[in-house]
C-alpha cells in the first residue's frame, strides 16, 4: 500500500517557514529538510498558496504564512495538499454475485463516511500554533 506523505509535508513547510523566518527559505532548504526533491516542496507551496496558507513572491525565497499559524487548522492545510480528501478509500473491485461482494462498497461508504467526519472535526481543533509548540517543546527537551 503507497501511503501520501502529502499532510505532513504540507504542514512541515509551514512549520519550518513560521519556526525559521531568518534561514534560506528556498524549495531547496526545505527540501532538505523533508527529505524531498525540491520540486515537490514546489508544488505543495503552489497548493498552500492557492488556499491562502501561503504567501510568496515571484523570484525571492521568501515565502510567508499568509494567515496567522493560530488561524491555520490542520483541516486547512489537509485541504489544500490532498487531493481526494477521503482518509479511506472503499475497493471499487468486488464480486456483485458475491452477497458480501454485492454489497459492501455501500454499506463501507457509510462507515467511511463517519469516520472521515469524525476526523475532519479533529483536525479542525488543531492549529499549526499546536504543532508548532510541540516541535520547539521536543526540541527544548532535546537540548
């Protein structure tokens, strides 16, 4: 199964922005902090910045938030970077002679359905100011 790192690469962008204003800001320092190629940090920044998470200027690796990290959930940046935004996918091959197979898909779309709500209110609870505390809190513990 091929996991997206999309939400957490997202969220590592704008962390790493708000937390480090004063280093290089280019796709390539926060490339490599990723881990990434810098054209997938690239890309996400074009999706953050469409949602009005981020802004930028043409030519200058200054790339800022573009709301304050209190006013940014989870939620948003989710929406902005995943591109189905369901957490869980139902598998559209089943045997429809098959009595499970016939009629499962709808009956998990349902289930599905809950959970990706339960999940959205979550993630709308939790602000960027949330994560990024917790990165400076283990980094002070890591010190």
């Amino acid at each position: 199964m091929k996991y997206s790192y999309r939400l957490s690469d997202g969220v590592h962008i704008l962390a790493y922005i708000s937390i480090a204003p004063t280093v290089s800001l280019s796709s390539t320092s926060i490339a490599a902090s990723i881990e990434a190629n810098p054209s997938v940090v690239r890309k996400l920044m074009v999706e953050l910045k469409k949602a009005g998470l981020l802004t930028t200027k043409n030519g200058s690796a200054e790339p800022r938030l573009a709301r304050s990290a209190d006013d940014i959930t989870l939620l948003d940046v989710y929406r902005a970077v995943e591109a189905s935004q369901s957490i869980l996918h139902v598998d559209p091959r089943t045997n429809m002679q098959c009595p499970v197979g016939a009629n499962i898909q709808e009956t998990l779309n349902g289930v599905y359905d809950r959970v990706q709500q339960a999940a959205e209110q979550e993630m709308q609870a939790i602000t960027l100011t949330e994560i990024i505390d917790g990165i400076q809190e283990r980094r002070r513990q890591s010190l």
